[in-house]
C-alpha cells in the first residue's frame, strides 16, 4: 500500500525503510533535503522536499493514493496539523501522529488521530500501528459469546504485572507475542513495551475491554506487584 511518511529524523527514516522493506510504496517527506541522508542508499521510496502539512507537497508525494500516513517530524504542532490534514482533507484511512507533549495526547486522540510518544520503541509501534489488520478480533467460540482479540497497550500498562489489566479489564489475559515466541502468562507476568497482548472476553464486553486497555492505568488502580 501507499504510505507516506513525514520527518526524516531517526524515527521517520527507520520507519521509511522498514515500510519499504515489507514491501510498501513509501514517499517521505521532510523540509530539508540534507535529511534524507538517513535512509539508506537502496531505500526505493520517493523523496519530497517541503512542509508536511502543504496541500501541494502532499500531492507531491501521492497522499491522494496513500492509504497511510505517519507524522513523524520534531514539531508536536508541525506532525498534528499535517495528520488532520492527511485525514480530514484527503480522507486517509490509517494516521498516526508522533507526540512529544504526553498531555497533548488525550487532546488528539478525540480529534480521531492516534498518537505515540517518544519511546525507545516508537517505530515498532508506529510501523504496527499503520500496517495491521485493523479487524482486532482473532477467534470467537462458536456461540459467539467469548472473543479473543488483541489489544492495542497504553504505554503506562508497561512494568505492569497482567493482574492489573485483568482487573481493569474485566477480561483474561490468553497469551502475550513476546520477541516473536507465544507466551502464556501467569500472576507474576509484567507486561513489557513489546508484547503483542491477546485477552479473552465475553463477546459483548470486548470492546469495552479493547477501550480500557487503550488509556492509562486509573490512579487508584492498586498494582499487583508483590502481592
């Protein structure tokens, strides 16, 4: 699929290639072409010097075939106004904005763009957020009343033991995708930045449990740590 990805700094150029590495059509974006360095020197993808959020540099680089779109520059303000843009204006299907300002957040996400902050592993979350399967549930029991579906993490549930999402869920954890092996947790399993987690819920309750699992912990949420 088309993505196009704006800010060629460390996160936007890793993310470039390894879109374009799984296949994707990338076009990248940055207002200094001396950025483009950064990609590697078989990277496939289209170079576009230019603000992010112009209407004319975002035909440049196919936003009207994208299907995709990553704002990923040093500027809170720069990578918001251009994700609106690329969903508000041009209608793309997947927009995820990079954050700096974590109280920002809460304030983007009502205005329907995702966003993620500056972690170690911010790429990998950006790279899942923009190329999965957008259908969450895995299996349904044949009556249709338990789902497992994987969760999308807030990242403050990380250092977190699974009880604590359990209890905040409502739903049991099934299994974690850690470091690409399946693991199935116990009371003494901490949830980790890069787990894949899988719950079990009853079918009418998953999306509420999917919504849980997408804020941060409640403040009087009591860890299960040492217990």
């Amino acid at each position: 699929m088309r993505v196009v990805v704006m800010g060629c700094g460390r996160v936007g150029a890793s993310l470039a290639d390894a879109l374009a590495r799984i296949g994707h059509d990338v076009a990248v974006i940055d207002r200094d072409s001396a950025a483009f360095q950064r990609l590697p020197p078989d990277f496939p993808g289209e170079r576009v010097v230019g603000m992010g959020f112009d209407r004319d540099v975002l035909l440049r680089a196919g936003i009207e075939d994208a299907r995709a779109f990553a704002a990923v520059s040093s500027g809170d303000n720069s990578n918001i106004i251009s994700a609106r843009v690329a969903r508000e204006t041009f209608g793309v299907e997947r927009v995820v904005a990079r954050i700096y300002d974590a109280k920002r957040a809460a304030v983007y996400e009502r205005l329907g763009i995702p966003t993620v902050a500056t972690v170690p592993w911010t790429t990998d979350r950006l790279l899942n957020a923009l190329t999965r399967d957008t259908e969450t549930t895995r299996w349904r029991d044949p009556t249709g009343s338990v789902a497992v579906a994987e969760i999308s993490l807030h990242e403050d549930w990380v250092g977190r033991p699974v009880t604590d999402l359990e209890t905040a869920t409502g739903a049991r954890v099934a299994f974690l995708i850690r470091f690409g092996e399946g693991v199935l947790p116990d009371p003494r399993t901490v949830l980790q930045a890069s787990d894949q987690v899988y719950i079990a819920a009853v079918a009418d309750n998953a999306a509420d449990a999917l919504a849980v699992a997408a804020l941060p912990p409640a403040p009087d949420l009591e860890t299960g740590v040492g217990r």
